[in-house]
C-alpha cells in the first residue's frame, strides 16, 4: 500500500514539473493592443514588464496596423538612442511574436520614426533558470487561451508566477488527498 502511495505522488510530481515549465503566449502590454505611443508617462510598457516575470520559452505576441507601425529587436545602445537603422530583428506582419530563448535583457522600439522618442519601446527581463522555477510565488491568477499546439496565452499583468503556485497548491493538495485514501 506504501508503494502504491509513492508511485501516486511520483507521477504527480513529474506533472508538476513538466506542467509548470510549460511556455506562455503573452499580449505586450497585457492587452492585445498596447504597441503603441502611451497616452501618458504613468503607463508605459516598461511598467507593465517592470512587474511582469517573463521566463525562457515564453513567446511575447505583438499585434499591431502593419500599415502603421512594427517591432524592431535592437541592441542595448540602439535602444538608448532610439536608432532604427540596425536592428537585430524587423517585424512588419501584424501579428508578431518573439520566443524568449535565453535569460537577459531583450530591447524592442517601434519601427516608425520618432515613435520610440515618444515612448513606444520596451525592455523584457527574462529570468535565469534557476531563478525562474521559484518554491514560493505571489499568488494572482490568470486568464488563458490558446490551443494545444500553441503555449497558452496569459494576460501578464496577472502574473505567471501566481499561475505556476496555485497549480502546484492543488497538485500537493490531490496528492495529499489520495494518499490519505491508500
């Protein structure tokens, strides 16, 4: 009977940790139509990223008038100087997204001149593995979508995190819960 209650919470170990490494799809901004010149100085993207915990493997998702605008990933110092000449990566679709493949620091600025002068640019932070699998998280709770061949997509200003610990709470409270009956 012992046995049986530890391949139990084995299994529904291993899900956990597959299921918390799990990729998300997050809107920029939180909202499917932030990529633009902010309305004021208090809600920059910026703010939003600044309490966002992006992790590697997560896809930011852009969506934008490609008539109007795009998505250039750029250096640290073509970042500061709003320089659109160079970039590391152009998007004109519309509909971008960008996987994070790596810890560090992404810079992102509008395509159209003067737009970054503006405001319309973005730093992302990803964390380190190590510290992107946290034992403890604030908790918040997210609003997902998508389909199973896609990462699901999270409005990120609710946080990841938050996500990421209520699940294991209900995986150790079921664990718990069935080895009680064995």
């Amino acid at each position: 009977m012992a046995s049986r209650a530890v391949a139990v919470s084995f299994s529904l170990t291993i899900f956990l940790l597959f299921s918390c490494s799990e990729a998300v799809r997050i809107p920029v901004g939180g909202r499917n139509t932030s990529w633009s010149v902010p309305s004021s100085t208090s809600q920059t993207l910026n703010q939003w990223a600044e309490q966002t915990r992006f992790q590697i493997g997560d896809v930011l998702v852009w969506n934008y008038n490609p008539q109007k605008d795009s998505v250039l990933q750029v250096t640290f110092d073509d970042y500061q100087k709003c320089n659109t000449s160079n970039p590391i990566a152009k998007h004109t679709d519309g509909n971008t997204t960008v996987t994070l493949d790596r810890s560090g620091p992404f810079y992102f600025i509008s395509g159209v001149q003067g737009n970054c002068q503006k405001g319309e640019k973005l730093i992302v932070v990803v964390l380190s593995p190590r510290v992107a699998q946290p034992s403890m998280a604030p908790a918040s709770s997210p609003a997902s979508e998508g389909s199973p061949s896609s990462p699901p997509m999270v409005s990120a200003s609710t946080g990841l995190d938050g996500f990421r610990l209520g699940f294991s709470a209900l995986v150790v409270t079921l664990v718990t819960m069935v080895v009680g009956l064995l």
